[in-house]
C-alpha cells in the first residue's frame, strides 16, 4: 500500500546521525519498506482503538495492545508512569541523540458511530467513541517508531526513538503531570502527532491555548409549590453565568472560542436546586488572551451568584499551551532524502541474513508464545520473508476488516 508511505514524514530518520557507511537514502527506504509491509497491521491496530472506545484514564484495553505490541517489537515499555496506570512510555536504543513521538489514544463520551455511517447511527446508544481520531494513533505511532528502529538496527545508527501515549488528552489532563514526572527531562525532539484532514507538518505556534475549570453554585433547597421564596436556587445562578457569557461573546476578539456544559441542573422541577454546576473551556491563540477571558467568566460567575443570592467555587481543571513548532526539525522532515532518491552510499553493510534476523525477532517469538486464535498483526522486518506475525488483543480478525463490531 504505497499510499500509506507518506507517514514517514512524520519519522525523525533525519534527525539522527548516520553511519559513514550507509545513505539516508537507504536508511529512509527501509522504513518505508518496513510501513508497507506492515499497512494490515496499521489498520488492525486501529481499528481495535476504535471498537475499545476508552474513555481517558480508562484507556486499559488500548494501552494493553499497545503494549503487548511494543514489547513484541522489541521496545522497554513502561505502564503507570506519573501516577497514571493507563500512561504509557516505550523506548527503543540508547543514548542521544533521544527523540519522542507523542500522541494519546482516549475517546469522547456520547461518540460511538458505526464505522463508514455517514448519518448518526452509534453502535453503542449513548456510548463512547472515536470522534476525533485518536483510534488511529496507536497504528501510526507505532509503526513510525518501529520503522525506523528497523533502521537503527540495520544500520546500527545510535540514539533511541521514544513513545509516549498520554491519557485523557480530550480533558487536557496527563501532559503536565508527564513532563514534571521527568519524562522529557533528556529528550532531545519531541515530534506530536494527530489525526487531521490533510497530511503535513508546520511550525512555530500551532493549536489554541486552553482552560478549564468547573464553577459549582451553592444555594438553599425547599420546596417548589410550598416555600420556594425560602429556597436559592443554584441552577438560576449556572443560567445566568450562561446567560452572562453569550452577553460578552460579541465584545470579544474573533480569536476566541468558549465552550460550556451543565454537569449538575437540579433532581426535578419540584425542588429547588442547592447545587448547580457549569463547566466551561476558555481557548484563545495565546494564553495571555485566553487568561484575559477566563478572567472577564470569572466575574460573571461572581455576578451570576450576587443576583441569585448563592456562594460559588472554581475548580481549576487544567490548561495547555500552544505548541511551539521547531523549523529545523519540520526542514528535517520535509527536506531529508526522498523516497526515490537516486543517491546511494559508496559502500554500506551487507543486508541482513533473512533467517538470521527472523530467529531473533520479537514478533515471531511472540506469534509461538500466543494462541492461533488470536488476531494476526505483522510489523515485519524489511529482510524477512513474510509468515511470522503477533497476535496483540482478543478481537477476530474477520470482524475487525469486515468494518463491523465483534
């Protein structure tokens, strides 16, 4: 599947040094050999993400796959880092130069769809699902990593190629716990991926700031037809902070976004509410101009609770940053030796023995170890004839490349 070989650009081959004796041209062309070869287990990988449909930080089954996937392949995979059991690290080679390919793999709530639907029709009513993507992270990261430890291998090129899964991207919640956990600390170029409409790399600064923060109003319950003049309603005071926000939209620069839902409304129409909470995500090109906003929702929240005659608290959730994109490293990728390149090295190593390299790779060894039963996933080395594959997660593989649900 040639089509599939464009995901090299997002592979750091560039970024290492090469041996004397070998071209980046023939590095680079190993590892598109080493995607092709692999397009099956791409999608296979992908497709498991998206029937799993985890929610983040319950992302159990798909880090498991990847996991099992990964240490097939010859990786040190480490589950649980900073205090999260579904973050996943996994590494390949040793010593620097030491670049990270970063991604997540969590679904949304409310978004299961039936695969190639184009109208609303969930396969599970109500449940959660892949509706920005992140199933087809795991098959594309991994494979990208893969690819090109195939070629440090072969080329015995120094540095080590690192993976990071992090949970519950959709909340903006894993990365900042990853990064002071010390993850990053020697990581020299971390490449990010995810899913778009177009395949390209960019730089300088790229996506939205964000915050998030949940505001909960407190008031006093009674009765809706005995006392109400009693009560202080909490969910008057989360439509009026609503309510207050829409007011300012117009006033706001046309960078801004903010996004709201009612995570507590009431128990029923009876009673007046005590409680009410809204959460709210502000995002805007900079954080100082997102900050700006937040700040402005904050004091709306505070207007919301004097004309209600309630109390009210933040709970700071999270936010991010925007990304800040490396030149260098996007001239690296767009700009090293192309696919076709005619450029060949004077001398390189001879290639590797076809059984020599089968007797000692991983996923053969795991294939032996696993039940027939299990689905079939092949990451195969560029030299090795085929026949030999892992076997990662419990799904069939009829059901899975059929495009329905197991």
């Amino acid at each position: 599947m040639r089509k599939l070989a464009p995901l090299l650009s997002f592979l750091p081959l560039a970024l290492f040094a090469p041996p004397a004796l070998a071209a980046p041209a023939d590095q680079k062309q190993l590892a598109f050999e080493t995607v092709e070869r692999n397009a099956q287990a791409i999608a296979d990988i992908s497709d498991s993400i998206f029937y799993f449909a985890e929610l983040g930080m319950q992302e159990i089954e798909s880090t498991k796959l990847m996991q099992d996937t990964l240490t097939a392949a010859g990786f040190k995979v480490t589950l649980g880092g900073a205090g999260m059991p579904t973050n996943l690290w996994a590494e390949y080679g040793e010593g620097r130069p030491k670049i990270a390919i970063v991604t997540e793999l969590d679904a949304l709530p409310g978004g299961s769809q039936t695969p190639l639907a184009f109208d609303r029709k969930p396969l599970v009513e109500g449940g959660p699902g892949h509706m920005e993507g992140h199933n087809t992270h795991g098959g594309v990261a991994s494979a990208a990593a893969f690819a090109v430890s195939r070629a440090m291998q072969r080329y015995n090129i120094k540095g080590t190629i690192a993976l990071s899964f992090g949970p519950n991207e959709e909340q903006l919640a894993s990365r900042p716990f990853i990064v002071r956990s010390g993850a990053f600390k020697d990581v020299d170029a971390i490449i990010y991926l995810h899913i778009r409409d177009a395949l390209q790399t960019g730089y300088g600064v790229q996506n939205y700031a964000a915050i998030s923060s949940r505001f909960t109003f407190h008031g006093k319950t009674a009765h809706g037809a005995v006392n109400p003049w009693d009560g202080r309603d909490a969910v008057d005071a989360v439509e009026l902070m609503d309510l207050g926000f829409d007011k300012l939209r117009e006033h706001l620069q046309p960078t801004y976004r903010a996004h709201r839902t009612i995570t507590n409304g009431g128990i029923q129409p009876n009673v007046i509410a005590d409680t009410g909470e809204i959460w709210w995500f502000v995002r805007d090109a900079s954080m100082p101009a997102a900050k700006a906003t937040y700040d402005r929702l904050l004091k709306i929240a505070e207007g919301a609770a004097l004309m209600t005659g309630t109390t009210y608290d933040v709970r700071y959730a999270a936010s991010a940053w925007p990304q800040l994109a490396n030149k260098a490293m996007l001239s690296a990728c767009r700009n090293g030796p192309s696919r076709n390149s005619n450029s060949r090295a004077t001398s390189k190593p001879p290639p590797a023995n076809p059984s020599s390299a089968c007797a000692t790779n991983p996923f053969r060894s795991a294939a032996a170890r696993r039940p027939p039963r299990r689905t079939t996933m092949a990451m195969s080395l560029g030299s090795c004839p085929r026949g030999f594959s892992i076997s990662p997660h419990r799904y069939r593989a009829s059901s899975i490349t059929n495009g329905t649900p197991p």
